[in-house]
C-alpha cells in the first residue's frame, strides 16, 4: 500500500492560501497573494523539491487547485516541474467537473473521496501527493488518510488566509522525520502521524 502525502507551503501561523501568485486565491479578501514565491526560488528548495518530484507517483488534487494548476502548468516552458506535472496521472475530487477533464492524464474520481482515496493508495505502486487542496486535505485528515506531511515553513506571519490546521481539525500528535533549513529560512520539514513513526521504528525527530 503507498503514503498519501500532503504537501504544502504553510506560514508560521499555518496559512496555506495562494503561496504562489496575487491572483491565486482572493476568498475571503485574502491580500498576500504570493507570499511565498520569493523564497521558494532558494536553490536548495529546488533541489528538494526536484528530487521529490523525479520520485512523484499520482496527484489527488480538489477541484480549486485542479482548476488552477491545469490553468498555469502546461503554458510554463523551461521549467522543470511543467514535463512532470503534465506526465503524472492526476485524480481530482469534484462534485461539479464532469469528464473529459482538460489536463492530460487527468482523471475524475467517482463516489465517496474517502473511499476512492483509500483504493488509490491501496493500487498505487507510489506514494500519492496532495498540493494545495485545502478542503479535500480537511477531508483526508478528517478520515486518518493522510500518512505523510511535507511543509515548507516560512519564516511569515500573515495574521489572515485558509489554514493548514484549522479549527476543528482531528487531534493529531506528528513526529518529525527529516528537516532542512534553507539559505532563505524556510524549513523543510517532514512529519508522519506518531502512531505511524512508532511502528515503523523510526525516530521521535
């Protein structure tokens, strides 16, 4: 059975909201659009995360982030994320899209998302990632599906936007797997559910 794995740029205060662009996400008056663009240029971010991706297996994605990214990704050109990206297969949870969907390797997810999510990772050969997609992650947590968090901290407080953690999310005690701090201060950190770390005899962090 693969991980399903959140992946995602928080702030200090857990928001997650538009990290990449000023138009990415205005719900709710949000004004710092892009706040973690900048920061995200660090090289040893890249490293990282190009690394991550050369291992990506499928995406589960909800509809926003979904909309979003098949809107952006394949117009990029000499970027090393726009081939993978394009290339992955991607599964979306959408009560509202309907089939054929507009980004290739894209696939709709019939039902239940927390069904369809535990018969993803049980088929899939790796571990599924999960970008943005505030509220399928709500849903993901809500349901003990979710194995593996991969943040990028940075060193921001915003004081308004979507949270990661929000109120009302599931308890939840995490252990700390691997970290790395950037020349830009943004952390790398990884985290697996404390019950998940212990069985596998892995360290406290």
């Amino acid at each position: 059975m693969s991980r399903l794995v959140v992946i995602n740029n928080v702030t200090l205060d857990g928001v997650m909201q538009a990290p990449g662009r000023p138009d990415e996400d205005t719900r709710g008056g949000f004004e710092h659009g892009g706040w973690a663009a900048m920061r995200n240029e660090d090289p040893e971010i890249g490293r990282a995360m190009g690394e991550r991706m050369a291992e990506a297996g499928p995406l589960l994605l909800g509809r926003r982030t979904y909309e979003d990214f098949a809107g952006y990704w394949p117009e990029q050109k000499d970027n090393p994320f726009t081939e993978v990206l394009n290339d992955v297969p991607k599964y979306v949870a959408s009560t509202t899209l309907t089939e054929p969907l507009p980004w290739s390797n894209s696939t709709l997810l019939d039902g239940d998302v927390r069904q369809a999510a535990a018969e993803l990772k049980e088929h899939s050969a790796r571990d599924i990632g999960v970008l943005g997609s505030g509220d399928l992650v709500q849903s993901l947590m809500r349901h003990g599906l979710v194995d593996e968090y991969l943040l990028l901290i940075h060193p921001l407080v915003l004081g308004s936007g979507r949270r990661l953690f929000r109120d009302g999310s599931p308890f939840t005690t995490l252990r700390l797997i691997d970290s790395l701090r950037t020349t830009t201060g943004v952390l790398i950190a990884t985290y697996r559910p404390a019950h998940d770390a212990a069985a596998s005899g892995e360290p406290a962090g």
